[in-house]
C-alpha cells in the first residue's frame, strides 16, 4: 500500500477529536477524562493526543499522553508525561508513521511544561520497544518476569529524547 500524505495534529482536552481518533484511543480516553479537574481544589490533569491524518481526515496512527504532577518524592510539583499509547493503523506500520507521532508527542510534552516522560511496554511487543529507543528511551526491567503483565519501565527528562 502506498503511504499517503499526512500531517501531525495535537489535541488536547478542550478540542474535538476526529472519530477515529476517539475510537483509537477509547480507553485511555475514558480514563484521562475522568482524571480532568471539576474544581479548584482538583490537581491540574490534561492530556494529548498527536495524530497523524490524510488530507481527508483519515487518522493513520497515533499517541496519547496523560499530563500532571509527579505527586511524590523531590520532583513531586514537576510536570510528568506518561505515555499511554502508541498506535499506528496495521497497513500504515513500518513507514515512520509511529517515529513522527512520538517524536511530536515529545516535542508537544516539552511545549506542555513537562520535565519529565514516563512509558511502559510489554516485553512481547519488539517493534514498539524498537521504536522508543530509537526515540531515546533507556529501557528497565522494573517488574520482571513473573508478573502478570512483564514489561518495561522508563522514566527520562524530556530534553533528553530525541525529536
């Protein structure tokens, strides 16, 4: 299939995300909505969708970031990313799609006040493992291998990665 052209688009929680994008990213969405504040007491969530789309509309791929305070330990009052998803369309994969939406997404995060992005993938899923060190992620085995869920865990200063 040929790769069609597209442009990179931020959303964030007060735009309208394209249909597919809703779709795309359901449930990290669900979550992350029930994160944004209803009052002035509440701590500051929002979060970012970057989405690549054709002319027409069409979303090829994506990334969805939460953005909020650290909560605990030194840097508790900083800005973290954490990155939720990345997602590309199965007939769009291994043609940049996934390195330009993370590396905007990196970009977005740092624009956004982040000091700091958080991700996680499992130990199952090379491709997308390859993808976040090419993008400047050292990755660490926090959890090991007997938990239900094995993956990886990095938490790296933004300015640190490569967009």
């Amino acid at each position: 299939m040929a790769m069609p052209s597209y442009e990179i688009k931020p959303y964030s929680n007060c735009d309208r995300l394209p249909d597919e994008a809703e779709s795309m990213f359901a449930r990290q969405l669900e979550h992350s909505r029930k994160l944004l504040p209803v009052g002035p007491d509440q701590v500051c969530w929002s979060f970012l969708c970057i989405c690549a789309l054709t002319p027409e509309g069409h979303v090829l791929g994506g990334v969805h970031l939460d953005i909020g305070p650290i909560n605990s330990g030194p840097i508790a009052e900083r800005k973290l990313a954490y990155l939720e998803r990345v997602f590309v369309r199965p007939e769009y994969r291994r043609l940049g799609v996934a390195t330009a939406v993370l590396r905007r997404s990196i970009q977005a995060a740092r624009e956004a006040g982040c000091e700091y992005i958080r991700c996680s993938n499992n130990w199952d899923n090379p491709a997308e493992t390859a993808l976040l060190r090419k993008c400047g992620f050292a990755l660490v085995d926090l959890n090991g291998e007997d938990d239900e869920e094995p993956c990886y865990l990095a938490v790296r200063p933004v300015r640190n990665l490569d967009v």
